[in-house]
C-alpha cells in the first residue's frame, strides 16, 4: 500500500498524470472509489483484498475526464476493461497509465495497451470460483429450470439500473433502453420490462462482457444478473474463439463481417 | 389514546394467529436465500430476528413500482375507458423498524397535498403498522438526526419494544392500533413501568437537521456537490430503497388499439429524469442531481411540510454500489 502512495504521489507532483483513479476506506471496512488529484492526498488511496470494484467504468466519465491524464489502480477485471474499452475504441492506446498492485504491494506501471495485454498474459484473471461454480450448475439444469431461475430472479429487479450504471461497458450516452421514440424495451419494472431489459442488455454485452462481475455486486437486491452476461460473453467466445478484454484491437464478434466466415449463410 | 401494555412472545406468536383467522395479511422482515426482504408470513417464527431491515422499503405496499391507472381500447368510433381500484386487502406490516414506519408520514404528506391519491390511499387505509423498537443499529443509521429515534413511534399504529426478560412493551399509539388489538385484547397485559429507553440502540446524531436545512440555501454554487458526486454512478438505487422518495413517471404502453397507463418508480438521479424533449437537460451532470436529491429532501420538502424527507434509515447507503453514505455527505455538509 505505501508503495502505492509513494508512485502515485510521485506521478501527480510529476505532473504525469493529473488525477489517479483508486481505492479509499469506506463504512464499515468497504473500498469505494475515490480520485485524488494532489500528491499531499495520496494517502487516501488504500490498496488490499478489499478492493474488488472495478474503476474503469470512471474512465469515460466526463466528470472524470476533464481532470485531464488518469492513472488507474488496477485489479485484473480494470485491466481487462482497459484493453477492452481500448479495442471499442473508447480509449486511445497510452491514455491511461494503469498501476497493477500485485499481492505483495508491488506497484507495476502499464503505460500503453500493449504493456496490459502483456500483463494480462500471463495473470488473466476472470470469474470467482464461486461464480463459476454458479454457471456450471446453470448450465446442468435444463431449459425450463434455468427459466424458473430467472424468472424468480428477475422478478425482484426494481429497473434501478445500477447494473448498467456500474458497468464499464455501458458507457454510452443515450442507452437503448432510455429510448422513447421508438419505445424499443419496456420501462416498467413488471415481468415483461424486467425480462427485455435484462435480456438486451446480455445480448448488448456478449463479445463484449469482461466478466468483472460488477453488476451483479452493484445489485441493491442482490440478483446475480453478471451471469447472465458472463454466459452471453463465453458462448461467444465459445464459438468465435475471441475473448473480450484480452486484446487491445479486437473485432466485435457480433458486428464484424469477414468473406471466410464458416457460415454459409452470411456470404 | 397512547396506552402503554406488554404482550409475552407466546401471545404474539398467538396475535399471528388471531390475525390470520380475521383475514389479515401480515408482512413482516423475512429471510430469503440469505437476504431480509418484507414478505407474507403466517407465523411469528418466519419473522426474521437478528437484524437491522430489510433491502427494500415497505412504501411499496402503498406506493407500488409499477400501479395500473387505466387503460383503454379502441373501436370504430368510440374509446373505451377502464378505470381500476386497485386491489387491497387488510394488511399488517409487522416488525417495521420506527425510521421506516415514520416514513409514511411522507408519504401521506406528499399523495395528500393538493389531490388526494385514489390509488395510495385505497392501499394506504388498509395498512396497519406494527413497528419493532431498534435494539441495534449499524453505520449507516441516522434517526436520531433527523428528528427520529431507534424506539420513535411517528408513523406506527402499534410499537412493540423488546423487553430484556422476554416478550415486548406494546404501544397502543392510533385507533388502528386499538382496533388490532381489540381482536385480542386477552393477548396484552397491563405495563408495568418498564424502561423502554434502557433496552434501544444507542444512536448519535451526527448532525441537526433544521441547522442543516438552514444551511443549504447558502450552498447551491458551492463546490461541495460536484466534489461528493463524483464516485456517484448516477444509477437509482437510492431513491428506489428510499421509504420516503415519491418519485415517478407515467409509462403509456400501447398499440394502435389498446394502452395502458403506469404509473412507475422514477429517481431524480437519472439522467433521463429532467431531460426535456427538447434534448436540453437542466440538470445535465450528476453533480446537479445529488443537490436536487439532497435539496428535495432536506431543503424543499422541509420548507413545504415542516421537516425533512428523509428518516435517517441508512437504506440507500447500504444499497449504494460506491457507498455514497447519506450521513457522512449530510454531516460534511452541515460542517461546511
């Protein structure tokens, strides 16, 4: 952790960055965000096994972004945003310097996407064992199980929007579900409403989803809603063999067009 | 009308009974997969014990996140109106924590100001509130700061406060309250000068709420708000767990033959909230809407009505993905 304060007071009295995006003591022993733009504040920041939220949804905040160059401390699910907000476009290659903390407290510095993919390489992180295990018994229940399960799930869902919120891939200004001309998804947090909302935005983050996990901590009711995304994004990996948030230029699976697709019915 | 009784556990356990066989619903804190939500329960034993409250508010049981207003159908010439009343039956929430039956009173204020609410009232009558006196308290409680307290008996028709030997003093507080007890009077037994302050949850007041009111007009330009909101994620978690936030928007689902009109939950904390059609948004950044959330509910609602709109129950700083905690904000504030 002193480590931690020592390099990002060091980079905000350089100058090199103007604002570092990390981890401060919350209630009751939480890690919640916080931005510290002056080298005297750096001991705010904290780092231990705590900090699990992901930052990166801050990075293309405009409240965030006027601050000017961001340093970012980061677990491996930031880094994967990183790579992947990156590869949307969203993030120029050496925008942010992100500061990996390993186990020990050392602080490694990522300057550019490629420093993170090499990182990512060789720790890549991804789902808990517990979530794991969650899909996994998921996907042993049959088709009409896992629409009990959901169903029960969903109907707790109050359209608060945390999920979308909390995500570092909702980024997008005008998000389909706010459209009202036309009404493309249901507002109202009835069966119908909950069922479309949870359902585009899965289908909206498959190839894209770096399985943080954070929507489903962000969750006031407590619906594992994260593995629903996470089991959009592997059954696209499953079957374009690409991974969201491991590659700094990555087509999206979804959207791209190549001439020797194995399908003959897109050619 | 206050009259001060005991009831022993057995007899309450038994008053769940008595109630279930005069066709009350009885709601009350109740565990789930791990989680304490407000659910239908029979007996006193599915009530859940050893905690502070649940997720959500019991607003939804007057105030519901999706209410039915009317709907319509179209046939050659003519339009077809349905209204509805919605449908209610005798409920007692039982084991409301006093911060949240005090919440009601807020709620009565605001769906009772101008026009009087067909469809909160029709569910609102038929709500009685047994609340449950706070023997413990967490870091996100504040009551006692805003004008409550952990044994406070705003907003409770009955207040029942454990007792250290067992079983609960009984506050017999509206004539609701009577009349739940009068199905069985047999039940409750005479006080007998019991120290109902010994047995509470010690709550600090970290600040003053009327000080704090004063405060605010004197700080609309400051550079507290944006400096608070920025790890806020602008989602409505907390205005959605809130006993007291009344917000909503009017959804029309309909085709070209037939519609319905809602009537939903809405936060001032979205974005969409005050974006005209225009495409202008008077309250454009986040920052802007953490003031209007912190100016409604202790500045405006308190001017309006003679006290704040809020009860100091913590729900949206224990709901908040990013620990916006309200009492710490609003003491920041009262200490500028």
């Amino acid at each position: 952790m002193e480590a931690l304060r020592t390099k990002a007071k060091e980079l905000l009295a350089q100058g090199e960055v103007q604002v570092v995006i990390g981890y401060e003591a919350g209630t009751a022993g939480v890690r919640r965000p916080c931005f510290v733009r002056t080298a005297e504040s750096a001991i705010r920041l904290v780092w231990d096994t705590n900090c699990i939220g992901n930052l990166a949804g801050y990075l293309t905040r405009p409240e965030i972004k006027r601050f000017g160059k961001p340093a970012i401390v980061a677990n491996n699910a930031v880094l994967r945003s990183l790579l992947q907000l990156v590869a949307e476009r969203q993030l120029q290659q050496d925008a942010v310097l992100a500061l990996a903390v390993a186990q020990d407290g050392v602080v490694t510095e990522l300057p550019t996407a490629q420093a993170v993919e090499d990182y990512l390489a060789i720790s890549p992180g991804g789902l808990s064992a517990a979530d794991r295990e969650k899909m996994e018994h998921l996907a042993q229940l049959s088709r009409e199980e896992r629409w009990t399960f959901w169903q029960r799930e969903l109907e707790r869902c109050i359209k608060c929007y945390a999920c979308r919120s909390s995500c570092p891939m909702c980024y997008c200004g005008h998000c389909t579900m706010d459209c009202n001309r036309p009404q493309w998804v249901s507002v109202p947090s009835h069966a119908l409403g909950n069922l479309e909302y949870h359902t585009v935005r899965a289908m909206h983050l498959a190839g894209r989803c770096v399985q943080c996990g954070e929507c489903g901590r962000a969750c006031p009711v407590g619906i594992p809603i994260h593995l629903l995304t996470c089991y959009a994004e592997e059954s696209v990996h499953r079957q374009f063999g690409q991974q969201a948030g491991t590659r700094a230029k990555l087509d999206y699976a979804l959207g791209a067009f190549r001439p020797d697709d194995k399908e003959s019915f897109i050619r | 009308m206050a009259t001060t009784l005991k009831i022993s556990a057995a007899s309450l356990a038994a008053l769940f009974a008595v109630l279930g066989d005069a066709g009350r619903r009885i709601l009350g804190p109740a565990e789930v997969d791990g989680r304490i939500e407000l659910k239908a329960v029979r007996t006193l034993a599915e009530v859940a014990g050893d905690q502070i409250q649940p997720v959500l508010s019991a607003k939804e049981t007057a105030f519901p996140r999706v209410e039915r207003l009317l709907s319509y159908r179209m046939a050659p010439g003519k339009v077809e109106l349905q209204d509805y009343d919605p449908e209610v039956q005798p409920t007692v929430l039982f084991g409301l924590r006093p911060c949240e039956a005090a919440g009601f009173n807020s709620l009565d204020a605001v769906f009772n100001w101008d026009t009087r609410d067909k469809f909160f009232n029709a569910r609102r009558e038929q709500l009685t509130v047994v609340g449950l006196s706070c023997t413990q308290a967490d870091d996100a409680c504040f009551c006692t700061s805003v004008g409550g307290g952990p044994g406070s008996t705003k907003g409770s028709d009955i207040l029942l406060t454990p007792l250290p030997e067992g079983g609960y003093l009984a506050e017999i507080l509206t004539e609701r309250g009577e009349a739940l007890k009068d199905l069985a009077p047999a039940l409750f037994q005479p006080a007998n000068g019991e120290d109902k302050e010994a047995m509470l949850a010690k709550v600090e007041p970290s600040f003053e709420h009327q000080g704090l009111a004063a405060k605010l007009p004197g700080l609309f330009t400051s550079d507290i708000w944006a400096e608070q909101s920025l790890r806020c994620i602008g989602c409505g978690a907390c205005a959605f767990v809130c006993p007291t936030c009344v917000c909503f928007d009017i959804q029309e689902e309909a085709d070209t033959k037939q519609g319905q009109r809602l009537r939903c939950w809405d936060s001032c904390g979205l974005r969409q909230f005050t974006l005209h059609a225009s495409g202008h948004n008077p309250r454009s950044a986040q920052s802007e809407r953490w003031r209007q959330r912190i100016y409604h509910k202790f500045g405006y609602f308190a001017e309006r009505f003679g006290g704040p709109m809020c009860v100091g129950c913590g729900k949206c700083s224990r709901a908040c993905p990013v620990d916006m905690n309200l009492k710490e904000h609003l003491t920041q504030v009262y200490e500028v």
